[in-house]
C-alpha cells in the first residue's frame, strides 16, 4: 500500500480521534500490563493537541468490567481480574489529557459479555453517524487485541481508518502477535501514519 500523502492525512471535519483502553490496568503495574504501554500516552497527547487545534471530536473506549466478568480467570476466562468499574486500574492513564468533551464508550459492562472492539454492543456506530465521522484516527492499547479489533470492525463499517502506528503497543503473548496485527490491518485498508507525519 502507497504511504500517505501528510496533505491526506491532516485531521479534517468528519474525522474521529479514537483512543483506545488507554487504562492503568493495561499500564506497567497495572494487572494486565501491556509491555511499555505507558509509551502511548505522550504521544496521544500530541494527537489530542492536534485535534483540540481544530476542534475535532474525541473518543476513549473503556474495558468497564463488573468483578465477576466473563474474562476472568475465575469465571472461566483467559486473564486476570482487570478494569472493574469504578476501580482505579479501570481508569485512563493520569497523564492522558482527555478533554472535557470526550465522549467516554465504556465496552463489556455486562457480566456474561466481553467485547475486544469498541464498537461491540456499544453504540459507538450510532454516535459517530449522528456526529457526521467516516474518518477515525485510531490508536491505544493493545495492538493485538482491542486495537486490532476496533480497527477491523471500523474498517467493516466503511470507516476510513488512520493506524496511529506510534501510540500503539502489543501483549505479545506469542512473539510477533503485534506485527502480525499491524499487517493485518494495513493489509485490510488502514492506513499507518505517525504525528510527525501530520504535525507542522
């Protein structure tokens, strides 16, 4: 796929920033820790700056689990007790400088119900149709899971879809899991960019 132009790639009307379980859970420390997931944040700061310059819309998914979830270990399911609601690991990073506006998508509330993207059983389709979005700039934690699986539904959706390939990091439970995520979804239309790339 053609790298894109910086021109094409400026943040526009009818585009997104979607910023994806950025949570201390998900951070060094947290129960389920991504390695090196606090990495992302500094750099999502820079794209909310660039999106708070044109006064674009931003949205933050949430792993907002009750304290018997589907997910757990004890209930059956692959990972450590994490993100329950109200909990501080089930918060965004201190240092991640969402803006009052931010429309919060909170994802797998349910006890019987996980959800790896943020637009399963969530309404987040809907919201982004009533705010005219077909463009989303989409980054967070993890690569090869809810990134990955956000990405592949936004992609279905017939959303355009900007891979924030900076502001993004992997679990890696098998070596390589992040690039094979990468590669699948560039290979299915997202197109990687950096901030360097879009920012003056």
């Amino acid at each position: 796929m053609d790298t894109p132009n910086r021109n094409d790639c400026q943040p526009r009307e009818g585009d997104a920033l979607l910023i994806v379980d950025v949570q201390n859970d998900f951070l060094p420390g947290g129960s389920l820790a991504v390695p090196r997931g606090d990495e992302v944040v500094t750099v999502l700061n820079r794209y909310l700056d660039i999106f708070a310059m044109q006064n674009l819309p931003v949205y933050a998914t949430r792993d907002w689990h009750p304290e018997r979830h589907c997910s757990f270990r004890a209930q059956g399911g692959t990972w450590p007790p994490h993100c329950v609601a109200g909990t501080y690991g089930a918060e965004f990073a201190a240092a991640l400088q969402l803006p009052p506006a931010a429309v919060i998508i909170s994802k797998a509330a349910a006890a019987e119900q996980d959800a790896y993207s943020g637009f399963q059983g969530t309404g987040l389709d809907a919201r982004l149709h009533a705010a005219n979005i077909r463009r989303l700039f989409i980054g967070g934690l993890a690569t090869d899971y809810c990134v990955l699986n956000t990405v592949r539904d936004a992609l279905r959706l017939g959303y355009r879809v900007l891979l924030l390939g900076d502001a993004i990091r992997a679990v890696d439970v098998q070596p390589g899991d992040g690039l094979r995520a990468e590669e699948e979804m560039t290979g299915l239309g997202a197109q990687r960019i950096t901030v360097e790339g879009i920012a003056g």
